[in-house]
C-alpha cells in the first residue's frame, strides 16, 4: 500500500476554525490510487472515512475516531480551447484562491467574483460557492467524482450535479461521492459581473471606469479583506449561515414590523433575507463568550479567539438561531458541516 497513514495526528492545522481535536488515523491523498487504497482500508477495517479539502466548511465537535483523508492532489490543465473560451481542468486538492488567480493570468475570465474564498477545488462544488453575484455553476463545465461503494469513476454534467443556492447532489450524497477533478468553462472576453453588493462603487471609488477581470478580483479581495477575518490570523470558517429563503408574504410580514429589512427577491418568487442583518439586530454582533465569537464586523461569521472548542462553537450558533427564530420567525441553517 502506498498511502501513509499516520496515527492519532492533530487536525488544527487542517480545519480554519483551528479546532485542536484528534484523528485516530490520518493520510493524504495525491492519487487516485491513494483514494481508492483508503476506501478498501476503511472497508476493510470498519472504520470511518472523513474526507477534508482545506477545513473551511467543517466544524469539528470532538476526537474524529476514523479515518480523515485529505484531499492533495494538484494539477492544472487545459482540456479544451478555442477562440472564445477555454474548459479547465482542476485536481481536487488545489487551493482555490490561487487556482482563480492563476486564470486570471492566463486571461480567463469568469472566476474574479470568487476571488479569496478559502478552501480547495474539489470542495467547491459541494456547496456550489458563490460570492458577489456568481455561484460555481455559472462557470461550470463538468467534474469527475470516485464512487465510495464501488471505486468506479463517473462524469458529472452540470444538471447532474442538481446545483441550488449553497447546494448540490453531493451535500445530499455525502457518503456516496469523492469529487477527484473539476472542469470549468472559462472565457477570453469578459462579462463582468458589478452589480451585486459594493463592487461597482469601489471600482468607481477607485477611478476604474473600464474594469478588467482583475481589477474585479483585487476589488473584491479588499471588500473580503475589510468584512472577513483571515483564517490564518482568527479561526473561521466564514459565512456560517446561509441567507434564509421565504416565501414572499413571509418576507413582507417581517418588513412591515422590521423596515430596515435587507431583502433579495428570487426568479422563483421566493425572497432571500439577509442572515447577517438577522443576527445583528439580534444583537450578536461582536459577542464573545470565553474564546468563541461572533465577528464585531460581519454578524454572518463566527470565530475562535484560541481555544475554544467545536462544541463551544456550536452552542453559540444554537443560541443564535433559537433568538432569530424567536424574534423573526425564521429558521437560520448553518453551512459548516458538523463532524
């Protein structure tokens, strides 16, 4: 066997919360072979496999007692080109703030929006991330996923993938699917994406009457930079609930006794509410109890100021949701998966 495992490792360093818990056993995975080598060792010995990214949409509670396997596969490729666009091919274990800026040295547009969100390439189409307006599957060809029960490979087209605000196939499949590449769908010319949040003003505030890709991707790195904390400097895991969809007559309720409201209305007729505006007018904005917190800048996120523990964390974001249930009636759900 070619996979290293180790024994009873730290996962600190492998979750952005810096959540300081145990992993009875612990390898990375750099093949598809090392993939499939601790499938058959997890089948075989009855014991749990945890497959990580980059750690940044997970919230351990405790000891993992299974087998954690991280996702390290690099590579970057170009499988397709033409004049008007390029289809790209990413290894799971690339991170994903680097692999966005490296299309946009190459000219490739369509990725800017989602400059600086942490983790890696193969995590992305978990959730189907989205920032600024763009969600992955705005600029998705296809990915090619190793299937837990068997260890065949098959091809996800973007409808196979049933992508939805922060959801997928696989976040329902958790146990079934092991996403090993993603190809994206990029272009030369650019259709720029400005009208979702701050970024036209800060590239009007900057002077920037004819923006490029790039000048998108340093524009929203900044706005990010000011409202999120780097992970590496406050343990996080960024927005760590999603923006609540209610129907329309719902939203509209809440309004009339809460004017200040921020509402998004939908294609579907359903109107997205602004979790972040929830919790501060709750007032958990920059609350701390011990060493686990709601950021004093953005409410969407909770952070560890050192030591505090998964379930520390997670009674904080129980206590949040039961206020914003009580007070508004709406149900937050977080987006950080539990282990």
């Amino acid at each position: 066997m070619t996979l290293q495992l180790q024994s009873d490792v730290s996962l600190k360093p492998y979750n952005t919360f810096g959540v300081d818990v145990r992993a009875r056993l612990f390898a990375e995975a750099r093949t598809d072979e090392d993939v499939r080598e601790a499938l058959a060792y997890s089948a075989q010995n009855r014991i749990d496999l945890l497959v990580l990214g980059g750690g940044s949409n997970l919230l351990l509670t405790g000891d993992v007692d299974a087998l954690v396997l991280r996702m390290a596969s690099r590579g970057i490729r170009i499988v397709h080109e033409d004049c008007d666009r390029a289809i790209v091919e990413a290894e799971a274990g690339e991170p994903w703030h680097p692999f966005v800026q490296d299309m946009l040295a190459q000219g490739l547009a369509g990725l800017e929006n989602l400059s600086l969100i942490p983790g890696t390439v193969g995590a992305a189409p978990m959730q189907n991330i989205g920032a600024y307006g763009v969600e992955i599957k705005d600029v998705f060809h296809s990915l090619v996923a190793m299937d837990r029960l068997n260890g065949e490979l098959r091809e996800f087209s973007l409808q196979d993938c049933a992508f939805g605000y922060r959801d997928s196939v696989f976040k329902h499949q958790t146990g079934r699917w092991m996403i090993l590449r993603v190809r994206f769908a990029l272009t030369f010319a650019a259709r720029l994406h400005l009208d979702y949040g701050p970024v036209r003003q800060r590239l009007e505030e900057q002077g920037i009457k004819d923006p490029t890709p790039v000048h998108v991707s340093k524009a929203i790195c900044a706005i990010r930079s000011e409202k999120l904390p780097d992970p590496a400097v406050l343990g996080n895991a960024g927005s760590f609930f999603k923006n609540p969809l209610v129907p329309a007559d719902v939203a509209a309720r809440i309004k009339q006794a809460h004017p200040g409201l921020v509402t998004y209305p939908q294609p579907d007729g359903q109107v997205k509410l602004a979790a972040g505006w929830l919790i501060e007018q709750a007032g958990w904005k920059g609350f701390r109890e011990g060493d686990a917190g709601v950021h004093a800048l953005q409410s969407l996120v909770l952070v560890n100021y050192g030591s505090a523990s998964g379930h520390d964390l997670l009674n904080l974001a129980q206590r949040i949701q039961a206020d914003v249930l009580e007070r508004f009636g709406v149900t937050l759900e977080m987006e950080p998966n539990l282990y």
